[in-house]
C-alpha cells in the first residue's frame, strides 16, 4: 500500500497523523461496519486482505491515520 499512502499524504499534506490509540478506535469501528469490504477492490487493483469502505472507497487503513478524514458515515470523526 505504499502508493496509496504516497498519495495520501499528498492529499493530506497539511493533516497531522493521529495517535495509535485513536487509529485503533477507529479501525474497530471499522470492523463492525457493514460497508467495510475484507478486500480493496478498484477497477485496475484488486488487493487481498487490505480492508475498504465500500462507500468512500479508501483503504481503511490508509484512511484511519489521518486527522483530517471521517467516516461517510459520520460513526468516527
């Protein structure tokens, strides 16, 4: 996932990574979510046991690092 974190961190180039702790709660918000897809799947990648939001998209390990980013869904800010 190393260009997917490239570009996230062009894409959040002013955002701040947020601590562990908060990475974790956010990940087992996550893992409880219906829209959470085992395997990130786009029309040109296709990556085994890398987790994906179905709604937004975004690898979610990608997406729980940021301080910046939210759920679609509004469980985790």
């Amino acid at each position: 996932m190393w260009l997917t974190r490239l570009f996230g961190a062009v894409k959040n180039f002013d955002s701040d990574i947020v601590s562990k702790e908060i990475q974790q709660q956010r990940l087992s918000i996550c893992n409880q979510c219906p829209f959470k897809r085992a395997d990130f799947k786009t029309l040109l990648v296709n990556k085994k046991g890398v987790a994906q939001c179905k709604i937004c998209k975004c690898s979610l390990t990608d997406k729980v690092l940021w301080s910046d980013e939210k759920c679609p869904k509004n469980k985790w800010t």
